[in-house]
C-alpha cells in the first residue's frame, strides 16, 4: 500500500495524544505475522515494508507505507494474530497503541467510523489490483497495470523506486528499469529521484487494454 492512503488527521491525533512514540532502524522488523495481535502503529517518519513469506521461505513484498499509514490495523478490528509482517526500510519513527484505548479514544471524541472504513476498503482494493497484474505475463503490461493502479488510488505522483516496483511485481529490476524507460522515451512518465510522474494516463491503459474493466 503506498503512501498515498492518507489517513483522517482523527486517527493521527489519537495516536499521537495517547500513543507511545518508538523509533526504529533500516531493516528492523515491527510484526512479526503469526504474533499477537496487540497494538496498531501509526507511521509519522521513514517507510515501511509489509510482506509474507512464499513456500519456499523467501520473502514476498506486498505493499511500502509511507508516513501518514497505519500498520497493524488487524488490532483494531480484534483480529488475534499478525496477518502480515511489517519491516522498516529506513529509519522510521510511529506511535503504537493498544485497540482497547483507540476505540475508546475514538468513542468518547465522537468521530465518525467511515474515517477508518474508507481506510480498510482502499487496502483492500489495492490488494485486488495487485493480484490483477500478476495476471499479465508480459512485463510492459505488468508494470503498466501497477502504474495505472497507483495512479488512479493517488494521483500522477508515484513514489516508488525500481525496486520496490520490482519487489510488488515480482519481475527483476532490470526488467522494471527497461520498461520504464521505454514508457520515458515514448512520453508516458518521466522519473525523479524516488519517484514516477505519470504523463499520460491513456496512453498507458492502453499497453494492458485487456483487463481495463477491472478498474470501472
């Protein structure tokens, strides 16, 4: 999930008035799943890495957050385990609290419950479109379907890298860095440091036309 998925400053503002503020290292491990589920985070600096392990022990990246996201949020709706691991990628600095004290935070401040709703849908729409483009065998189509979805979740601005682009995708980084290029030289995006400004948005639906009524 990238750091497009903005929460309500509702949220930040519990988690940072009745939180615990932790600061953690580039490649520390947050949760762990398969562990009690206790407390949600709430990420003000650095990004992170949610991600599974595949059947053969390797780790499969699923989505990056970025300040402004909340990690663990299965603790809020009383889930008993972790059901995804999360690591930072950089130094990271969250607010961790229990779901108990963030309900009754929530409760007793009278805010509304579509602020988290809306929150839960769109991870779980992003995960949909993820599972989409593993359906393209074809690269370009892979990297343009993955584009697409971002940019329609946040706008033009994508704040990726080829690895991280790699890591979602499942392709190399040789391949993400090939294609990209080309969708450059034909005047679909332009890259920047740590980031994709998409140009054209048509041009790049149409390069996986075939599944485009996934996102109507």
């Amino acid at each position: 999930m990238p750091d497009d998925i903005q929460l309500s400053s509702h949220v930040r503002e519990i988690f940072e008035q009745y939180g615990v503020k932790r600061q953690y290292h580039a490649g520390e491990v947050l949760q762990a799943k398969g562990t009690l589920s206790a407390q949600a985070g709430f990420l003000v600096k650095g990004q992170l890495r949610t991600f599974c392990l595949g059947p053969s022990g390797d780790e499969i990246s699923l989505f990056y957050l970025g300040p402004g996201n909340l990690f663990g949020s299965n603790a809020l709706i009383d889930h008993p385990k972790v059901m995804v691991s999360v690591a930072a990628i950089s130094p990271a600095e969250a607010y961790l609290l229990s779901a108990d004290r963030f309900w009754t935070h929530w409760q007793e401040s009278g805010f509304p419950p579509q602020d988290l709703m809306a929150h839960f849908i769109r991870r779980i729409t992003l995960l949909s479109d993820y599972i989409c483009c593993s359906h393209f065998l074809e690269d370009d189509k892979r990297v343009a379907y993955f584009l697409h979805t971002c940019c329609a979740s946040s706008g033009p601005s994508i704040p990726y890298t080829h690895e991280q682009i790699a890591a979602i995708t499942g392709m190399s980084r040789v391949s993400v860095t090939r294609i990209l290029k080309q969708f450059r030289e034909a005047g679909i995006l332009r890259q920047a440091y740590r980031r994709i400004e998409i140009l054209d948005q048509q041009r790049l639906m149409e390069v996986f036309d075939c599944l485009g009524y996934f996102l109507d």
